[in-house]
C-alpha cells in the first residue's frame, strides 16, 4: 500500500467563486495599485493646483468617485505643445477618485490584513497594525462625513469699553470657508424667518442650466441661473461686449486666473441670477454674489422685494453656524520680527462663555482652544498688513467627532510594529542561541 497526504486550504484559498472574489479583495497586488493610485491622486492633485484654487482641487480629487486629471508636458521647463499663453499641453487621465479607492484599501486591509492571515501568536503585532491603520481610515471617514470647519472672525475689545456701533467683540456664529448657501427672508416684523437653501441644491443652475424653488406656502416662484462658483460683479461699459444679462448696469463675470498665477478663492466667491415670478403681478430679477462674512459687522444686505404686502429678502452668503458658548477677545498681542512687520508670534486671550460658566484661554500657534467638542485654533489676524488698533483676530473652528483618532490610531500601529519587532528579535537571537550551542 502507498502512503498519500494531503494538504488542507484555508478557507481564504478554496475554490468557488465567493473566494476568488475574496482573493482578488485580499490580494498585495490590489494594496500596491490602490496606493500608487493614491499618489497618481496627490501628484496630479499638486500639479492642478497652478491653475484652480485649493478647495477646487480637494473637492475635485479627494472629495469624488472620479476625476479626469490633468498633466502639463514640458521638457526641461520648455512647454511641448504650448498653447497661446505658452502653456504646456495637458495630457488628460481619467481615474477613480479618492472614495472609491480608499473604500478599497479600507477593504483590502480588512480581508487581507485581517481575515485571510493566520491568527497566530507571531502574527499578533502585524494586526495590531493592520487594526490601527484601519482605525486610521475610519477616522478620516468619520471626519469627512460627519466634521465640518468655518472660519469665527471678532474683535479685540476696548480696554476703555467703548463699543464702535456695529463692529462683533463676542459672537457664537462662524461661517464655512467655501460651503454656501441661498436663504429666503420672510420680514415678520419683529423678527426675520430664514429658509435655507444649500448650495448642491443649485448647481444644476451651473452653465445655461436653471434651477427653479417653488413653495405653495408662498406666493411666488425663484428661477436660478448661469452659476458661477468664482465670480466678479462688474460694470457694464460700452467696450464691453458679453452674454451676460444686464442688471441695473452691472453683470456676473466668471473670474479666470491668469497663466502661472496662483489661485485665490479666498477674493472671488460665488455668484448666480435670480428672477423672482409672482403668482400675480411683474416679475423681478437680480445678481446675487456670495458676501464675505466673518463676521465683522452685524449689517445685512440683501435683495429685496415685496408680494401682496409682505416684504422678502435674498441673501447668498456662506453656510453660517453657531457655537455652543461665545467668544470674545479680551486682548490681541503681536510681536513682530526685529526691524520688520513680518509676525514672530501672534496670539488671542479670549474668554469663551456659556451662561454664567467663562474660561479664560490663549489661543496661539499649536495651542488651540477646546471646548465642547469643538476646536479653535488662531487663524489669522487683522487689519493687515500695518496693523491695528483696532485689531481683530480669525480663528478656524473645527468640529470632528474623530478629532484624536489618527493620534490613537498612531498609538496603535505603534504598538502593533513595536510587538512585531520584538517577537521577531526573540525569535532570531532564540535561533541564534541554539545554532552556538549545537556547535
């Protein structure tokens, strides 16, 4: 009789076709082609950013399924193919986005990492690590989904107490730094009724598109066209010839950035025409442009109009929020390089209250303000670039149910490489020690 022996599979490589699904998921193959993904992303993400502006390219590559990037040709510095500007020729690549791949890695590493290896003593430090990098992941899924950031700008307060009418010394209210919105104003007399619409409910107006509102609590409908996201209101003279409607001498003009100028959305902001159709009477029309708001004064300016005896208003500003405390700047120091007005360190004493309870704080670089799950960190100051009085200060408020996960997340694939390490140094001097010996 002969002796046969057979070889038992994990589950991870038997047949079928749920495992060879399984084994594409879990490959090496797909890590590596997810993380070269993950750089074509980043480098072509650098490369677009001479030509849009941050928040553009994040939005375009980092927050889509797909993005069609583009590469600039040159040899040398010397553009092949330049078009009127000298520009080089941009070579166009269609690939997914960042979802989809991190999706990907996320699930990779799950069945990979975590359901295909051998749960064993000497693997325990490899899935530590496998377990922390997901925790890593899902920590920027948490942010993306469910964070969101603005911008809180007030000023310092008097130390003689006198109040300038109209300008913010305390304040809950932030505002994001790119996200917008349309609200509807419904004058009641003694208090004013917002009705929010968000921005990705219009962008069908963007181009020649037209993205109507309609309510039968109210007695009119909204038309909102030719959207544009960085825009410019300008006059309408004689020399100029445009597409454009004519309002009351003025247009919406789309702001181009000139060839090897740096973007700056921070100076064009969104922009769109609005007609307003009543059930009964003359219609009316307007250019609404995003107004920036910090906010330094408590003015408001939009476009208004009146149906049947009730007056409304318009207003396209940038998606507004509130804190669950105020903050007011107490006092506002900025110490500048010698012989220079270039910042060495520029920091807020501020007092955030909610109710009767304060907390006194300095917010400065790397020292941040938290309170209540949110973060505030000094952002900016004002008036540049001579200086104040009267100074105001700019804090970027973040609020991300993940705020200290990447740094557990850290933790933890330190630990799991620091517990590989050290099994797999056991292990060699072990082996060591018993080859001397035999000898």
């Amino acid at each position: 009789m002969s002796a046969s022996s057979t070889t038992t599979q994990p589950p991870s490589l038997r047949q079928g076709p749920g495992n060879v699904v399984l084994r594409v998921l879990a490959s090496m193959k797909l890590s590596v082609w997810l993380l070269l993904l993950l750089a074509l992303q980043t480098w072509l993400g650098t490369f677009a950013q001479s030509w849009k502006s941050i928040e553009d390219v994040q939005r375009d590559f980092f927050e889509s399924w797909f993005v069609i990037g583009e590469l600039p040709i040159s040899f040398w510095g010397t553009p092949l193919w330049p078009d009127e500007h000298n520009q080089p020729f941009r070579l166009r690549i269609p690939m997914p986005g960042a979802y989809p791949v991190m999706g990907l890695l996320l699930v990779n590493l799950l069945v990979g990492g975590i359901w295909r290896m051998r749960w064993q003593m000497r693997n325990v430090g490899i899935l530590i690590t496998h377990f922390g990098i997901v925790f890593l992941l899902a920590a920027g899924f948490v942010k993306l989904s469910f964070g969101y950031s603005g911008f809180l700008g007030v000023f310092e307060t008097p130390a003689d107490g006198n109040l300038a009418p109209g300008r913010v010394y305390e304040t809950t209210r932030y505002v994001s730094g790119y996200d917008d919105e349309l609200v509807l104003l419904v004058d009641r007399g003694d208090s004013i009724e917002e009705r929010v619409i968000p921005e990705h409910h219009l962008w069908g107006a963007r181009n020649n598109g037209v993205v109507t509102i309609r309510d039968e609590a109210l007695p009119f409908t909204l038309q909102v066209s030719r959207w544009i996201d960085h825009s410019m209101i300008v006059p309408k003279g004689p020399m100029v010839q445009t597409l454009m409607p004519v309002i009351d001498g003025v247009l919406l003009e789309a702001q181009q950035w000139p060839p090897g100028v740096q973007p700056q959305s921070s100076s064009e902001y969104s922009g769109c025409y609005v007609k307003m159709l009543p059930s009964e009477g003359k219609s009316e029309a307007a250019i609404l442009r995003c107004r920036r708001l910090e906010p330094f004064d408590r003015a408001r300016y939009p476009w208004t109009f009146a149906v049947k005896g009730q007056r409304y208003g318009l207003e396209l500003r940038r998606v507004t929020r509130d804190l669950p405390f105020s903050i007011r700047v107490d006092k506002f120091v900025k110490r500048d390089h010698p012989g220079t007005l270039s910042p060495m360190d520029f920091r807020s004493f501020v007092t955030a209250r909610t109710g009767e309870a304060t907390q006194e704080a300095q917010i400065f670089m790397n020292n941040p303000l938290r309170r209540d799950g949110f973060v505030l960190y000094q952002s900016n100051w004002g008036p540049q670039p001579m200086g104040g009085p009267p100074w105001y200060s700019i804090f970027e408020v973040k609020h991300d149910p993940s705020d200290i996960w990447p740094m557990l997340a850290c933790f933890v694939i330190f630990a799991g490489l620091a517990t590989h390490f050290v099994m797999k140094l056991r292990r060699f001097l072990a082996s060591s020690t018993r080859t001397s010996l035999q000898a």
